[in-house]
C-alpha cells in the first residue's frame, strides 16, 4: 500500500510485516517484489521483522478453521526475504513488547556504536523529556 500511494516518508528505522497465520493469502501476499519495490523506494535498510499473527488466540476466540500458517512456513518466508527477525504474536501484550524492545535495542546498538555523539545527544534529549 505505501508502495502504490506513493506515500513520502523521511526515513524507517524499522517495519513489521505482519501476516494473519489463519489466512494463506496473507502470507502469499508478502513476496520479494514488493519488498524489494518498498526498500528501493523508501532506501530502507534498517530492522525487519516478519510478525505471524494469531488473531484469534489474542482475542481468546475459536479459530473458524484449524488450517494455519505454522513456524516453519514463518522463518521460510522470512530467509526468503532476508529479514532480520521472525515472531509469532500470540499474547498481544508480552508478544508485541518483545518485537519492540527487540527493535529498540537494536536501534539502541547501532546509535551508540555508529555515532557515539549523536546517541550522547539522544540521551541528553531523552533525560529532558523525562523530567
């Protein structure tokens, strides 16, 4: 969709595709094109990570078929796309805090290793922000 709208945006850090892992289409719809189109376009090289999720076990309901996407097809598609990391959300609080401490330590790395003086800076701002 960012893709086909045209949508402009400075920068990302980081993207999290999600696929519903009840639904085939929604894995099938992640190919190598479109993500290939999206990091030329937005010249995106930071953190991705391929989210699975389950829907029906965050929102403690019964799945309307027991056919699901499994682990395997997960980590498949995401060597398939050369993603940094692959979750499966299936607690929609512990699940979704560990893709973004994940994320945000990563970030957290590159800042301080690759531009020490801009990460001083970050936390200098972040301490401000706190008080």
């Amino acid at each position: 969709d960012l893709i086909s709208r045209r949508i402009t945006f400075k920068r990302f850090d980081a993207i999290i595709i999600a696929a519903n892992i009840y639904n085939d289409k929604s894995i099938n719809n992640i190919n190598i094109e479109n993500y290939t189109k999206f990091s030329q376009l937005f010249m995106f090289n930071g953190i991705s990570v391929l989210a699975g999720i389950d829907p029906f076990l965050i929102l403690k309901k019964k799945p309307l078929n027991e056919r699901r996407i499994n682990e395997f097809s997960l980590i498949q598609k995401t060597r398939e796309l050369e993603l940094l990391y692959c979750f499966k959300i299936q607690n929609l609080q512990r699940d979704v805090k560990d893709v973004f401490d994940k994320i945000l330590n990563d970030i957290h790395f590159k800042l301080e290793f690759l531009n020490p003086e801009l990460f001083e800076r970050a936390k200098a701002y972040g301490r401000i922000l706190s008080k």
